[in-house]
C-alpha cells in the first residue's frame, strides 16, 4: 500500500472511531433519560429499547458516508447494545459502593468499545 493512502486509511480509522466513541458518550451520559436506565433491565421494555435505538440510530449517522451498510451496522449495533446493557442490568450488581459494581460497569464500556472496533473492521475490510 503506497504510504499516502496509508495515511488517509488511518486517519479514516481514526476519525470513524473517534465518531463512535463521541457517539457512544452522548448517547450513554447526555441523552440517556431516567425511564431509559430505570428499565433496562425488564427484557423488552421500551426504555431500553429506545436507549438502544439511539444508540443505533447514532451509528448509522456515524457511518453513512463511509459505507453503504450503514443501515445493517446500525441495526446491529442497536440489537448488541441492547443486549450488552440489560445483561448488565439485569444481572450485575447495583450497589456502586462496591468494587464488583465497578469491574461490570467497566466490562460494559469494554464490551461497547469491541463492538465499536469490530464495526470499523467491517467497514474498512469488507
């Protein structure tokens, strides 16, 4: 690969997942609403179900002008997320004064953020 287009190649990797990640913030600590994390938990309740819609939603915006799967990588990540938060919910801790409540909180976030370079993969090797 000649080094210039290299170059542009990183820097589009760059920039998708720093658009991801952006996306991923204020989707998760801006815009996320009481009734959203109040009902994560209850397997399709429509609180968790729109929170993971933003998040899908937010993707899709992030990827249009990349990739013509947009659509399909939005969809999925509103269907992984979705899953990723009432898993956590539903079953991790919820007292925040103890460490346990920490490590699944950070393996949330981790789980999000593999889901995030997993999708950049698919859109720059495919």
């Amino acid at each position: 690969m000649h080094l210039c287009i290299k170059y542009l190649y990183m820097n589009f990797v760059i920039l998708l997942l720093t658009l991801l990640f952006v996306k991923h913030f204020l989707m998760d600590y801006v815009f996320q609403k009481a009734y959203h994390f109040q009902n994560k938990g209850v397997y399709g309740h429509f609180g968790g179900i729109q929170h993971a819609g933003l998040h899908g939603v937010g993707t899709f915006i992030c990827l249009i002008y990349f990739t013509p799967m947009a659509i399909a990588l939005g969809f999925l990540d509103f269907v992984i997320h979705y899953h990723i938060d009432w898993f956590k919910t539903k079953f991790g801790p919820k007292d925040s004064t103890q460490s346990i409540f920490w490590v699944w909180f950070g393996a949330d976030q981790l789980a999000h953020a593999l889901t995030y370079l997993w999708i950049v993969n698919v859109v720059f090797n495919n």
